[in-house]
C-alpha cells in the first residue's frame, strides 16, 4: 500500500499560488535535499487537473542538465484526478500520464493500494482538501516562507473542513523557511 506525500510552498498566510514569490528567498541546499529525499521515495505522482496542465508543459521540456528533478517529474508514472481528461488526452499531454476520472475517494484508496511506495502531490489544493478530509494524506510537507502575501490563492481557504494534524518533524533553513511535516492526529 503506497503512502501519500504532500509538498506545498505556502507563505505565512497560506497563499500557495504560483509560487514565482519565493524566488527572492533562494533555494537553501538543506531544503532541496528534503525535497529530493521526498521524490526518491516516491513511486507515483499524483496531481489535480490544473496543476498536472501547469507541471506538463513546465517540466516535459526538461531534461536532468536542466534541473534534477526533471527525470523525476518525466519518467515517474502520474495519476491525474479528473472528470474532464482521459488517458489519452493525458498520455499525450505528458508521457507516463494517466487520468483517475473525477474526484472519488474509493477511487484513490484503489490508486494507493495499487502502489508500493510513496506517492507524491505538489499544488492541486483541491485535491489536497479532499484528500485530508477524507483521511488519505500520510504526510503533509508545509515549506512555510517568511512572508505575508495578502493576495492570492490560500491552501485552506475560508470554509475548509476542519482537520486536525500532529507535528511530526520540523526544520528551519538559513533562508528563513520553516518545513514543517504533519500527519493525521
């Protein structure tokens, strides 16, 4: 049974889109590294549908000389959760691509079941949502920046289910982020 790994980029107060705003703070050697242990773990990604349309074109185009995650990102197979995209569509909008239908929490626990290792989400807030609320995000990953956006997309916008989580492990980088790992309570 495979797990389920989210990694977010949000700012101080929860802002996760585009996250173009944390160039600024650089990229500490320590954070990559978490984030690259967190992809080699990782058997599959599994992403929502405007998420999965924003990663294609930014990451089919690369290669490893590029930027390392890249075979990552290519050659891992890719859930996407749905109801407007088949596996045709899928396949050809990103090798290894496959579309999970519309959002079904029946049908992730099959997805997961399915997978041996780790199974890796970034953005897709929606289905993060979903997925906390129905009990099947293992591991929260929470790269939290020093900064108050204001503006833009929160991960937990106002009226989100309510969800209890437990601090497993945090860590604070010479950038000033702060990764902060959760699981369920």
């Amino acid at each position: 049974m495979g797990t389920i790994s989210v990694h977010e980029f949000v700012s101080l107060d929860g802002v996760f889109e585009d996250p173009s705003w944390t160039v600024p703070f650089g990229f500490d050697p320590d954070m990559g590294e978490d984030i690259a242990r967190l992809t080699r773990s990782s058997d599959a990604i599994l992403l929502g549908r405007r998420t999965f349309e924003m990663f294609a074109p930014a990451w089919s185009g690369r290669t490893a000389d590029d930027d390392p995650g890249a075979p990552f990102f290519n050659d891992t197979p890719k859930a996407v959760v749905s109801g407007n995209l088949d596996d045709a569509a899928a396949e050809r909008t990103w090798r290894n691509s496959r579309s999970l239908g519309a959002y079904d929490a029946g049908r992730i626990r099959e997805f997961k079941d399915s997978v041996t290792g780790g199974i890796y989400i970034s953005g897709s807030g929606a289905l993060v949502r979903a997925l906390l609320a129905d009990g099947l995000v293992d591991a929260l990953h929470l790269f939290v920046y020093p900064l108050v956006r204001g503006t833009g997309a929160r991960l937990f916008p106002e009226g989100s289910a309510e969800t209890v989580l437990r601090l497993r492990q945090y860590d604070a980088y010479d950038n000033g982020v702060l990764h902060l790992i959760y699981s369920r309570a």
